[in-house]
C-alpha cells in the first residue's frame, strides 16, 4: 500500500504532481480561459458581494490559509482575516450575514474548526468549506464548498493535502479576481496557463531529493531551526518548521524574515541552520540582506532560490534551486524541498516518522 516507499510520507510527497493536477482536473482549462469549481459556481454572487473572507483552520490547514489570504487580496481584493478555529470560536467574534467563512480541513473532521463553523452558522455567515475527506462531518456542516481530491492522506504530518488546498484556494481567487474585475482578463489568462504548469514543476522539484539528504545529512543533530521567509513565502517558512517540529522533534520557528531583527536574531550562532525561503520576487533585495545579516553572525544558511539564482549561492552554505514561476505560486513548489528536508532528517534519527509521538492524523477533541 505504500506503492514502494519506506514510508506513507515520502509517497505523499511525491504524489504532489499528481494530486495538484487531480486537484486541477476538470475545473481548469487554461487554453479556453476556463475555471469551473461547482460548489463556488453556485456562490459566486454572494462570494463577490462580501464585505471580507475569514478563513478558519488549524495547523497545516491554517498555513494554506495564510497563503490564500495573500491570494484573496491580491487578486480579489476583498480583506481576509485568518484565524486560528480554536481562537475564533471561544473570542465572540464580530460576524454577520455578509461575512463569507472558508474552513480549511483536510480530515474534515477536527473538531475546533467544527465549531468555529457551527458559531459563524449561527451568526448567519456564509461557510464555504475546502477539505479532503469526501463525505466527513465538516463538508456535511458547511453550505457549499470544493473539495481537494488530493486521495487518502495517511502520514500523520500533512503534504500533499496541503498543495491540494492551496491549488483549490488559488483557483477561487482567481476566479473571484476576475470576475469582480479586480484581475484584467490578459493577466487572468496568463495566471491560468502558469498554474497548469505548477504539476511538472512540482516534479522537477522533486529530483533534488538526493541533495537535500546531504543536507538532511549535515543537519540532523542541530537542536533548533529557524525558517524565513517574506510575502507568500512567510506561511511557507511556517509549514517547513512545523513539519520540521513535528516528525523529527528538533525544535523549528517559522518567522516573518523581516520580524529576525525584532528578536531571533539574538538566537544566531555558528550552531543556527536557518531556512531561507529567497526565491526573485518583489522580496527578493530584502531577503538577500536578511541572509547577510544572519551570514555576519555565522548562521548556517540553507536557502531554497530560484533556478539559475548566482547571488545567493556566494552567500549561503547550501542552495536548493526550484524552478521559476508567478510570486503568487512559489508556495506551491517551494514547500516541497522543506518536506524532503523534515522527512529525511527525521529518518535520519531513527524516528517514527508516519504517526510521530503525541500526534493523531485527525484532532476530534478540543
Ligand atoms: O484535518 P485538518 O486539516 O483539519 O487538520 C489540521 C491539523 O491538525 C493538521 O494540519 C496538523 O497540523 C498536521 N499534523 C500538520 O502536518
């Protein structure tokens, strides 16, 4: 069942290319400028009429969360707040008939974004779900929703339910852009035909598997990781430490790359790897500062850049180069290598690495 990996993870992993075009299949085409989702189809009007998007989620679903909130805004241009469903359903938050709630879940069953839906249900909102698991209690509790057809996920530290949601999250934004017209048609038709391309870019990613077992390698012992990365690349520095944190029980903070200096920077010494998420987008300048600043404090820098990128690698101890694309989309091939990097340093020290200590693949209690 594992098709011939050592592990659920490592197969999950590299079925991305496969899962994200499922999660694309018949619902884009980009040659006749096509994006159907049946579920937002049928809420399209009310998605376009509202006043903002709160996005509700835990975890890895959180994180893909906090990727389409850079998306919503950018392409759509409603405001998104994105919340923690354990946060939001105990605060009284200020909800009403025009707010329109995505919940995120990849089992669809946990049980604090359960309730978060159920209190904005209350409150009259809107509940669009996005999950994996056909037919559990959240698609069940929402109005509508799609869903990620990214197949059983069973590695308890979640990957490619992850892009499957991002997938679905980036075709609703651009869906949504276009038609409010905040997304010109030619720019439209040229995001759709690059997001085509993100499945053979996901599996060009995957062939640094050898390289970042070398690194993996040098790295297993460290006691702590930080990960930096800015715009859509700061939910990405998370994901990479949770997955980090979770499987190989090395301690990992995902930040900001700009919020180092307001505190980790004083963590930095020769015994610091840190994770640059530096690939050329319109960040790019200032995260190439931000690895000098850790370089001067002898940091261990491991830097995720684009194809071709001679600047950073004068730079950073070691480089992993992904293929290029829209700024909008590096998420989505940029989160790969930082899977690979958790997953090998945790076989690495012999841990457990499908159902870690202390950790369900589905959270049914608060
Ligand atoms: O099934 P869900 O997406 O609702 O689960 C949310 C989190 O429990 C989940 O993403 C968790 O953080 C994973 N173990 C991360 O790999």
């Amino acid at each position: 069942e594992k098709g011939g990996y050592e592990h659920f993870m490592l197969k999950e992993i590299n079925e991305q290319p496969r899962s994200i075009a499922d999660c694309m299949r018949g619902r884009l085409d980009a040659k006749n400028g096509r994006l159907v989702l049946g579920g937002f189809r049928d809420y399209m009007n009310k998605f376009q009429n509202a006043d903002r998007i709160i996005i509700t989620a835990c975890g890895t679903s959180w994180h893909a969360g906090l990727v389409a909130e850079y998306l919503f805004e950018e392409f759509a241009r409603i405001p998104v707040e994105v919340e923690y469903a354990s946060e939001f359903r105990y605060r009284n938050p200020v909800v009403n008939e025009r707010d329109f709630i995505i919940a995120i879940s990849q089992s669809g069953e946990t049980a604090d974004t359960l309730a978060a839906i159920e209190l904005a249900k209350s409150k009259g909102a809107t509940i669009f779900g996005v999950c994996n698991v056909v037919g559990s209690s959240i698609p069940r509790a929402t109005h509508a929703g799609s869903y990620t057809h990214a197949g059983p996920e069973i590695g308890v530290a979640s990957t490619k339910a992850f892009t499957a949601q991002i997938s679905v999250l980036t075709m609703m934004a651009l869906k949504l852009g276009y038609q409010r017209g905040t997304l010109p048609e030619n720019r439209y038709m040229q995001l759709l035909s690059e997001l085509e391309t993100i499945p053979s870019k996901v599996e060009k990613a995957l062939q640094l598997n050898d390289k970042i077992k070398e690194i993996a390698a040098e790295f297993k012992d460290a006691r702590n990781f930080l990960y930096l990365g800015r715009g859509y690349n700061f939910p990405v520095a998370l994901e990479g430490a949770l997955k980090l944190k979770e499987i190989s029980y090395i301690h990992a903070e995902g930040y900001p790359a700009a919020e180092m200096k307001h505190g980790p920077i004083a963590l930095i010494d020769e015994e610091m790897p840190v994770v640059f998420i530096a690939t050329k987008d319109s960040s790019y300048e200032k995260v190439v500062s931000n690895i000098q600043e850790v370089k001067a404090r002898k940091g261990k820098i491991i830097a995720v850049v684009t194809e071709g990128d001679t600047t950073v690698r004068h730079m950073a101890d070691h480089v992993i180069e992904i293929p290029e694309t829209e700024e909008a989309f590096v998420p989505l091939v940029a989160v790969v290598p930082l899977q690979q990097l958790s997953y090998h340093i945790a076989v690495m020290r012999g841990c457990n690495v499908d159902q870690p200590r202390n950790l369900a693949k589905s959270v049914t209690v608060e």
